[in-house]
C-alpha cells in the first residue's frame, strides 16, 4: 500500500514557532498530509555540505520514494541558535539578508540535486502573531 505526502518540510527544532508553523502550513499552504523533518538550523547542514546535510538530503529521498513527495519546503527563522541568534547579527535586516540567503542557497543545491521537484523556502519571523515570509 502506498501512501501520498503533499510535500516533506525542513523546520528548525526551535520550539517558538512550532505551533506558528502548523497553523502557516496547514491555513496557508493547504499542507494536512506531510512529512516534516527537524532539525538544528533548518537548511544550515545543506548549505554547509556536512555529514547531516547528507543525512538531510538521504531523508527528502525516503521521502519521495515512499510517500510519492513532489514538493519540498525550507523554512528558517530569526533568532536560531544554531546561526548565534539574533545577536550575531548588528541589525535586523542583517540577520533577515543573511537567512534569506542560506535559504536560497538551499533552494539552488536541492534543485541542482532534485530538479524535478519543486522547492520553495520561507523565514520565519517571530514576531507575535509569527509570520512567514516568501523567499523562493
């Protein structure tokens, strides 16, 4: 018997906008069937090339292998510890640029890897409500 995601999701561990996300893929994205995978920094392992990046990419595999997934959704957000946090950066629109970025360069080593899927990315942005913002 197979069974049919609508899209596998990257999302930081970070439990601040756990609830925000589910309510944006769900009211937003019309997202109810997915596979979602956690992890420290969102895309950082991607951008980065790393073993867990890997371990990332070979997880997007299962899932488009058992669960027929098409689409692939990133999401990062402001404040992640795994960057340094907000403090790292000397301003806001610092730290947006800079994630913006990361996303980005995700989005184009996924698709150089998976071009028949569709990839899109969004940042967080915690503010209250939490809002998410299109990136690619």
């Amino acid at each position: 018997m197979s069974h049919k995601a609508q899209a596998i999701v990257l999302a930081c561990i970070d439990f601040r906008f756990r609830k925000g996300l589910q309510n944006f893929l769900e009211s937003e994205l019309g997202l109810h069937d997915f596979d979602l995978k956690s992890d420290a920094g969102g895309v950082k392992q991607i951008v980065e090339g790393t073993p867990a990046g890997e371990w990332i990419a070979k997880n997007f595999e299962i899932a488009f292998d058992l669960h027929a997934v098409d689409r692939v959704i990133l999401i990062n957000h402001e404040d992640c510890g795994a960057y340094g946090g907000s403090k790292k950066f000397v301003s806001s629109q610092e730290e947006i640029t800079f994630q913006n970025e990361q996303l980005k360069s995700a989005v184009s080593k996924l698709k150089d890897k998976y071009p028949s899927k569709q990839i899109e990315a969004y940042l967080a942005r915690l503010s209250d409500p939490i809002r998410f913002e299109k990136v690619v």
